[in-house]
C-alpha cells in the first residue's frame, strides 16, 4: 500500500510539474530545446594529466563580435569546451557606443553566465596593431584598462606585469605570409611572447610548427569567433581548439599548462603540438586488444580520427570504431594528419604503438 501511495505521489509530482500549457498554449517537450545539448569531445589522459578542451580567441559585441559575452559560454558548453577565453580588441571597438561598461566588462558578464556551466573563463584581451608585431592575446590579466596604451610594447610589458600568458595570433594573416619578424624575436628572448596560435579559424601556418619547437612556445589552435559558432562550424563539429593536459580542472591548472607546453592544436582532423606529446596523445587514444596470431583489434576511445601510412598502405583508425588488421611486421607508421614541426608528420614504432599491456 505504501509504495502504492508513494508511486502515485511521484506520478502525481511529475505531472504536476509537466502541466506547463493550458487550452490557449501548449509547449513542445523539452528535448527539443538544443541549447541544453552538450557535445561532449572525448580526449584520453595522459600520465593522468586531464585534457582541458580550450578556444582562448573570441569576439563579443564589446569589440567587433556579434553577441553577448553570455552566448559565447553557452556555446563552449554545447561544443563541449572546458575553457574559454574572451579577447575583445582594445583598440577597436566599433559597438562602444552601443553598449556600456570598460574593457573588462565582457569577462565579467561571461564569470557571471559560467558559473553554472562549469566552464572556465580565461580573463583576456587582444592587443591589435599592424604588422610587423601584429596581434597578440593578453590571457589571465587582472585589468584589461591598464593595457589601453598608445605604445603596443608598454601594453605587452603591462600585460606580463599582471602575469600574463601572451600569444601571438594567426601570424599569417592577414596578408597570407607567415613571417618571424625581428619584433617577435626579441618578445621571445624577452620571454614575452609564450605561443602561438598555430590554428585560427579554417587555417593553419606550418611554419609556426617549428616556431613553436625552436622557440619553445605552445601550440595553441583557437576559433578566433565573431559571430556565432553554429554559423561558422555547425552544431555538432568539433570547433578549432587548443587540448592542454592539466593536473585539474581549473583556471590555475590551465595557466599552469599553457605555460609548461603541454599542449596540442586541434581542428578539422588535424593535430599539432610537440613530437613527444602527440604521440602520447596517439598512443593513449589507439587500445589494442590480440584476437589470435597477428591478428589485433583497435579501439580509438577518442574523438580523433587518425589516418596513418605504412610503407604503402594506409590505415584509418575512425574516432569511437574499433578496426581490426593484421599487426605490420618491423618499421614505422607515419600519422598523415599529426603535424610535429614544418613539413614532418609524427612518425611512430609498429611494436611501440600496437604494444599490449
């Protein structure tokens, strides 16, 4: 009899809440509301560090972007990011009068819409001049203001006072030629410059691959988005992004991270980041099982499709499809769509990567 009442109750309590219309309206159910959808990017630890899926570039209206610090959270949350950073201009602003408030205001309204999301907001701003220093993203400032400076290297050396990670944007745009000016060489001595936006949108530089590894500079990919997300990637695709493996998920993991290189660029298929670290990244994705003689099969439990060559097959490892193949004899396999310096593609041991624990 108690679970009678009991179940009647709960039936009661669901309905209760379910009766939202009446005779004059009636609301569709909210499974179709996809604003609360999440696209979950499934990326594999590596040596237990936590992989932080990141866009540290984006426009609001506070700048020349199209929408409201507000929208860009909820879009990192159905796009399955864990971080965001929000980087409007300081020098161009062609919404000011439209809209109130300072240089920080949009990383305040988009801490005030994250906090129940879960999403981590990167406090940051861009520095935008003309080539040959070009544009630079201030990340993890405290005042956005104080950087508002007619001298772009005092705004620099302001941002590093507040303990800024600098990177240095799309350096091939916007005149299609990726160029290491003498500017950029002394910010790095300098230690003033801390990455590089390897991907931006639908490009990538492949000379800033071997930036990254002369200089010892992060791989960073980002959407560098003005308007919305579903306008420029879909949905449901897997926007450009920056993976950094964290000891947690935090903002001071994360700075940690960035700082430390322990990142790799994503978008479109395709991976770049340091040679030791995309192989880990391949390895952990790739699990092997041994079905009998030489015959293994392959799980990727990522959401990376890896494409790969072995003297002159190619094997295709889809994201979330197990592939079973006959082991390769001695040699290597070369990963076509994993990019590890200009012009060289992550090359990986037959027995070191098909390795059964």
């Amino acid at each position: 009899m108690k679970n009678l009442l009991l179940a009647t109750f709960i039936t009661s309590s669901i309905v209760a809440t379910a009766q939202v219309q009446n005779k004059d309206v009636h609301k569709f159910g909210a499974y179709i509301n996809r604003s609360e959808v999440r696209h979950e990017v499934r990326i594999p630890k590596i040596d237990g560090m936590v992989p932080l899926k990141c866009d540290l570039h984006s426009h609001t209206v506070f700048s020349d972007g199209a929408v409201m610090p507000s929208i860009r959270v909820k879009e990192a949350w159905q796009h399955g990011l864990d971080a965001i950073a929000i980087t409007d201009h300081i020098e161009y602003r062609p919404h000011k009068k439209f809209v109130l408030g300072d240089l920080n205001e949009a990383n305040k309204l988009a801490q005030k819409a994250a906090k129940d999301r879960g999403i981590i907001v990167v406090e940051g701003t861009e520095i935008t001049r003309r080539k040959p220093l070009g544009h630079l993203n201030a990340l993890f400032i405290k005042d956005a203001t104080k950087m508002d400076v007619k001298d772009p290297l005092e705004a620099i050396d302001e941002a590093i006072s507040q303990g800024a990670f600098i990177l240095w944007n799309h350096p091939g745009w916007p005149d299609d030629e990726s160029k290491l000016y003498s500017v950029h060489k002394k910010l790095i001595k300098e230690s003033k410059i801390h990455g590089i936006e390897v991907f931006n949108q639908y490009e990538y530089y492949p000379a800033s691959f071997d930036w990254c590894n002369d200089y010892n500079l992060a791989y960073v990919g980002n959407s560098d988005i003005h308007t919305l997300t579903s306008i420029n990637f879909g949905m449901d695709a897997i926007r450009p992004m920056t993976i950094a493996f964290a000891t947690e998920k935090s903002s001071d993991a994360l700075k940690e991270a960035l700082f430390a290189k322990r990142t790799v660029a994503l978008f479109n298929g395709e991976i770049a980041g340091r040679e030791e670290l995309v192989k880990k990244l391949v390895k952990a994705s790739l699990c092997v099982t041994n079905v009998g003689g030489d015959k293994i099969e392959v799980y990727n439990n990522s959401d990376i499709s890896y494409n790969m060559t072995f003297d002159d097959t190619v094997y295709i490892f889809p994201a979330s499809k197990t592939v079973r193949i006959t082991m390769p004899k001695k040699g290597s396999f070369v990963v076509n769509n994993c990019h590890v310096g200009t012009g060289d593609k992550l090359e990986v041991d037959a027995e070191e990567l098909f390795s059964i624990d």
